[in-house]
C-alpha cells in the first residue's frame, strides 16, 4: 500500500467516532479527496492545527483502489489562514472559497488550475490584512466566484441575448442585460422575464477585467459589498443550478 505525499488544501473536517475525523481535501496532483484522520480530536493530535480549514499543508497519506477514504498519515502545516479568521468577514469569504470547492469539483479528478486559483486567491486575503496593500474579501469573493464558475465550463456568453441571440455589447452603449433563476445566460431587456435581476455594465466590464488580470491587479480599486454584487449573484446561480442545491455561505457573505 504505497503511500502518497501532496500539496494540499483542508477543505473541511467532519467528526467520526469518538476521536477521529473525516478530512475533505484538494491536492495538486491528485484532486478532491476524502480520508480519515485517526485521533485528529484528542489533546495531542498528530496533525496539530494542521486541519483547520483552508490551510496549506503537505499531506501524507495511503489509499486503497477498493475504498473511497484514504488513511491520512501526517500533515505538515505549510501556511495558515488563522490570521484571517479574525475578521469576520474575511472568515466568511473563506467559508465560501471552501463550500464552492466541496461542491463543484468531482472527487478524485485532478484539477491543478482550481487548485492554484484557491491558492491565488487565498494569498489575495492575507495580502490584504491590515498593513496590506489590497483590497479585501469583496474582490477576492468576485474573482474567485468568476474563475471556478468558468473552470467548471459553466459560464455562458456575457455578449449575448441567450433569449434572442442580439449582441448585448453596443459602442454607442451596452444594452441593459438581465438574469433569472434557472436559465443558464443574460437576457435583454426585450426577452427579460418577470422575477430577473439586472447584471450592471459595470459589472459585465469587470468580469471581462477579471478574465485579463491577476486578482493582485483587479484588487487595486477600492471595493465594497455593493461592488459586483450583481455578478456574484448571478455567479452563485450558475453553481447552484448546476449542483442542483443552494449554497449555505453566499447569503451569510452578502449579509450587512
């Protein structure tokens, strides 16, 4: 039983038994994987603060062909989010990076674009802790949202009517574009439905922006919770629809 040692990135920790849990993981090399860590909940666990979630680590593990769970070995904390963990908001953000990435990937598929974009935006959030020089958890909820809807193939065309086919891009002025629940595109103004949202052509330009530049570029703006608010929601709604359940940390994000 060979055993494997991967980059990594602690999604999150489920309780089994008395002292072990379950860890959801994504590797560089390996994708989305789920083991068992033994005694990971006693005083002097072997993996130390290793676990928590959204951490960097060096995994060491073993995994059998005939079991979804591997056995997880050690864990060698490479870099930690603790510091973030005291804002609040911040927290949040990466409750969210997580619930995406537990969601959305397939297990057991290496994916090494997803799991640098994580490691991106994560290195955007500790930039932007007080002394940094970023903006913080709003642009790096937005960038990371964009990349892991269009990584997963699920972001349509934001140039057109996905009612009528017309271009939504005009030089002499952006056409007003709106989304629904359920309907996997932008609709114009003719084809808009009852109960749409508007996509803003603020917002439409920065998804193009954030398609061009790094997350250290985009951050440079001042941003708050009202900036690309629109495209987050609109965002969320592509994943929801296609994991066919709502997200529990878009909500809790947004909140005021």
């Amino acid at each position: 039983m060979p055993a494997h040692v991967s980059e990594a990135i602690v999604l999150r920790t489920y309780p089994l038994k008395e002292a072990d849990l379950v860890v959801s993981f994504l590797t560089r090399d390996q994708g989305k994987l789920r083991g068992v860590a033994k005694r990971a909940r006693r005083p002097k666990s072997p993996f130390g603060a290793g676990l928590e979630r959204l951490s960097q680590v060096r995994m060491s593990y073993f995994q059998r062909e005939t079991r979804e769970l591997v056995n997880l070995d050690s864990c060698d904390l490479l870099v930690s989010q603790f510091r973030l963990l005291s804002d609040y908001r911040a927290g949040v953000a990466l409750d969210f990076f997580a619930e995406v990435t537990e969601q959305l990937l397939p297990p057991a598929e290496t994916n090494e674009r997803f799991f640098r974009l994580l490691m991106t935006v994560l290195e955007h959030m500790r930039a932007a802790e007080p002394g940094g020089t970023t903006s913080g958890p709003w642009c790096a909820a937005t960038y990371f949202s964009l990349w892991a809807v269009r990584l997963a193939g699920l972001l349509p065309d934001l140039h057109v009517c996905l009612g009528c086919g017309a271009a939504l891009d005009d030089p002499e002025g952006p056409e007003r574009a709106f989304f629904v629940r359920g309907r996997p595109g932008l609709l114009c103004g003719a084809c808009r439905q009852a109960g749409s949202w508007e996509l803003s052509p603020d917002s439409r330009a920065m998804a193009g922006e954030i398609m061009r530049k790094p997350v250290a570029e985009i951050g440079q703006m001042g941003w708050s919770r009202e900036t690309c608010a629109d495209l987050r929601r609109f965002l969320v709604q592509q994943i929801e629809q296609h994991i066919e359940r709502k997200l529990m940390t878009p909500p809790v994000l947004e909140a005021e």
